[in-house]
C-alpha cells in the first residue's frame, strides 16, 4: 500500500472538556527537549539534551544526557545521566559506571545509560498522586550496559543490560546483571541454540549481540498486589522487559532473583490469554492513585522478536515471531486476563490490519492519566495520542521534526501537570475540532464532485438480488 505525500503536522485534534490538559514533554535527537502546551506550542526547548528517555521533574527540573557514546563503539550509550533547573544549571549528574577507552575518542568515565531511570520517590517517571520524583537527593535507578563474555548465552562478545542504584553522591548501593541470570528466564533449548548462534548481532566497531535488549526498568512502587499479601510485589521490585526475547519480568530487588514473568513463550500456560507479546517497549505497573492501578500497562509494538524455531519470517530462528500492527495492553498480573487494550480495531480499522494502521515497531510509550486516560507515543512516526478508556481520541500531535535521520521518530513522551513548570504563566489552550479528511482539499485543488447520474439496471449497494449483477460506470460486471 503507497502513502499520501501530505501530512498534517502538530496538534490536529483536541478537546479539552475530554482531556487530563497539562504539558508534554519529548526529545529532538540533534535538538534537545521540547516542551510544549496542548495546543502545540513550545513552552520552553533545553537546547542540546540528549535524552534516552527526557524527563520533567516537578519545579521544572529537566533529566537527560550531555550526549551519546560514539556508535562504532557502544549500543545507545549516553555519556552520562543529568539533572538541570530550569535555567538550565546542573544540579545533579552520574556518569561513573565505567571507564572508557574507545579508539580515537577521549579517555573518561562514563554513565552507558539507556532506556531507562527512575528517581526514588515516584516508581514510574511519570505523574502519580501522592508519588512525585524527588529532586534533591534520592537514590537513582540507571539502566545501563555492560560488555561481557559469557559462554553459556553465546560464544560471542554481548553486550548486557545492568541496572545500578546510586545515591544523589553517585556511589553505587546495588546492582544487576541481566547475564547472571540466563537460566530462570525460561528459554527452550531450540532458542537457546539459536542465541548461541546469533545473540542478536549488531556490527559497530567491534561485532556484540544485544542478547536481551531491555528497553524499560521501573520499580512497582506502593500496590494492592503487595497489599494483598503477594510478595512478588513488593514496592522495591523492579520490573523490566526484554524487547528481543519477548519477556516481561519482576526481580526482586532482596535477592535479585526473577519472581514473575510472561513469556517468551505465549502458545501454552496462562499467556495464551494475552496472546503474543512482541518486541514490546515501557512495560511497567501502573502506580497507586490512578485508574487500573496494580495492573500491567505495555506498549506492545508487534514488529519482529524472539529466538525461536526456523520458520518462513526467518531463516535462522532469530526475531523469529512477528506482528504488523500495534496493541497496548492493560492485564491483570496475577491470572493474565486483559482488562483493557487498544488495538487497530479499537482504533477505528478494519481486519486484516495492515501497517498503516496503528502500528510502530520501534520505540513507543503509554501512559496511564489521572482521568483514565491513557496517553500514547506511537513513535516511530511521531504521533501521540490520548484516548479515552471508550477509544475515542480526544487529543492528537504528529511531531514535525526530522528525527533519527529521515524519521520523526520518538522515543517516549510524557505529560505533566501544569504545575511541575510553575515558571510559565500557563494561559487556556484552544479547542482544536478534527478534520473531515473526506472533505479537506489543499488549497488550489478543486473541491467540486461530478454530478450523479443514475442508470438503469445498475446497483451500488452491497445488498442486491443474487440474480442480478452489478454494474460499474454503467458497464454489467
């Protein structure tokens, strides 16, 4: 299927009686964060940010990066981790997780964030009641990467997910490694050798398989599921997801062992009710004090993923399960039943999906709001969307900036309230009403329609007589 050339961009549907109104908050790679009111408009830019992902904490406070790792020599490295105040004044920053020597480049610490941070005091970055991010002092979750060898996974160099926990001093109080615990992510031995024989190669510099790829790491944070008596859920533990085996898992943050996970594998045990999960991205619980609070809120992209079998979509058993199209799931953690989700379908398409319709598999966030709402970045084209727990868009933005190279690709965006940028005189935004795409014409392009002549004998609806054909231009088919 081809694609219009024109595409409208910026805010193209708002409703503000609908809405949970407030600022939304992104990154530009080349440009740094934006900011931006309902309407679209920019409230403030932090010029050069890098952000993986951008953050805004309450008083204004900006988190990101000064930069990226060269990408000959690291997979989505940031140099380090970085608080600003709004003028832009570091507060905070990290980047002692390891000591680099890249070829060609400046010797010196480094954070090898990516993905993912959590500041104590909120379990998820994003707005909750009663659970805002500390900004002056606090430990910091840090999802970062490590090289290692290790022969039980892949005879090749791999690249592996780690998450260190560091106090407002930056010394390290906690860590984990993805590697250490290979065997309790449940893999069959066909995806085992399979991995052995390409652990997800990616070719820099230097040749290493993204075995893993965690892509979110949140802690679960006060919860009924904990409340309850399951300690599974304590508030401590983490939960993360691996984009390339199609796992989503809790550790727990006293042992570090794997307590609760969904697949990788989705045709047998209580998975079968979610169906398959692929290549998905922010998988977190949502927080207390929001709708749906304690279940699982995932940005399930579709896309290709897994280590598996050979079968027609792969010739060697990797990214070996795939999907075109999109869903977010909301599910209860402890039967895997779905209690709410929002798929092309609920998007207003009819079956077979196709990848025009919903679907981004890359990157992409959701967002649970205080309303109910759930705000959603589908990002490999730029274009977020709130929705209604009923699917009704009551607010859309298609992002205009050239990203990623020709892509408006985004990687997460958030929404806050107006408060936590107490220094913009924050005036009403304008209801924005959708456009009739049927009727709306560029100027210059004539609007006229030919007139209709009826000819008899012909039919134009679907429900005809069987013994009667239909006619197209007047001509019996």
């Amino acid at each position: 299927m081809g694609y219009p050339s024109v595409h409208p961009k910026g805010v193209t549907i708002y409703k503000p009686d609908k809405c949970w109104n407030g600022y939304t908050v992104f990154g530009v790679t080349g440009m740094g964060a934006v900011l931006m009111d309902m309407n679209g408009a920019e409230m403030r830019v932090w010029k050069g940010v890098y952000g993986f992902p951008i953050k805004l904490f309450p008083g204004g406070n900006m988190l990101g990066a000064h930069g990226e790792r060269n990408p000959a020599y690291g997979f989505q490295d940031t140099l380090d981790l970085v608080q600003w105040d709004w003028d832009g004044n570091v507060v905070w920053k990290y980047d002692h997780t390891e000591y680099i020597e890249d070829p060609g480049e400046p010797a010196g610490w480094q954070a090898r964030q990516h993905h993912d941070f959590q500041r104590q005091g909120n379990p998820v970055g994003y707005y909750a009641p009663g659970l805002d991010p500390q900004t002056s002092g606090g430990n910091t979750l840090i999802l970062c990467h490590r090289n290692i060898v290790n022969p039980r996974i892949s005879s090749h160099l791999l690249v592996d997910d780690i998450i260190v926990e560091v106090d407002w001093q930056g010394n390290k109080l906690w860590e984990w490694a993805a590697a250490d615990h290979f065997d309790e992510f449940g893999f069959c031995q066909t995806a085992r050798n399979t991995m052995h024989r390409n652990p997800n190669l990616r070719t820099g510099g230097t040749l290493m398989g993204d075995w893993i790829h965690i892509n979110s790491m949140s802690t679960l944070g006060p919860n009924k599921r904990y409340d309850a008596g399951d300690e599974r859920f304590h508030p401590d533990n983490i939960i993360c997801d691996g984009r390339e085996v199609n796992i989503l898992f809790i550790i727990s943050k006293k042992t570090g062992k794997i307590v609760w996970k969904v697949g990788p594998d989705y045709s047998q045990g209580p998975e079968q009710k979610l169906g398959w999960i692929i290549g998905q991205h922010h998988a977190h619980m949502i927080p207390k004090g929001l709708p749906g609070e304690g279940n699982i809120l995932v940005y399930d992209n579709g896309g290709w993923a897994g280590y598996g079998a050979v079968n027609p979509s792969t010739k060697d058993g990797t990214k070996n399960a795939w999907r075109d199209y999109t869903r977010i799931l909301e599910f209860n953690p402890l039967n895997m039943e779905i209690v709410w989700q929002h798929t092309p379908a609920e998007d207003g398409h009819s079956m077979p999906f196709n990848n025009s319709h919903f679907y981004s598999p890359f990157v992409s966030s959701a967002q649970r709001l205080p309303n109910g709402n759930t705000l959603i970045c589908e990002g490999s084209e730029g274009r977020f969307l709130e929705i209604t727990a009923d699917h009704e868009t009551v607010w859309e933005y298609l992002s205009p900036y050239q990203n990623m190279g020709s892509l408006h690709m985004v990687y997460r965006c958030y929404r806050t309230p107006y408060d936590w940028a107490p220094q913009i005189q924050h005036t009403p935004e304008t209801a924005i009403e959708p456009i009739d795409c049927n009727k709306w014409r560029v100027p210059g392009a004539s609007s006229e329609r030919l007139s209709e002549v009826e000819i008899e004998g012909c039919v134009t609806h679907a429900a005809v007589d069987p013994s009667r054909s239909l006619c197209i231009g007047g001509v019996e088919d």
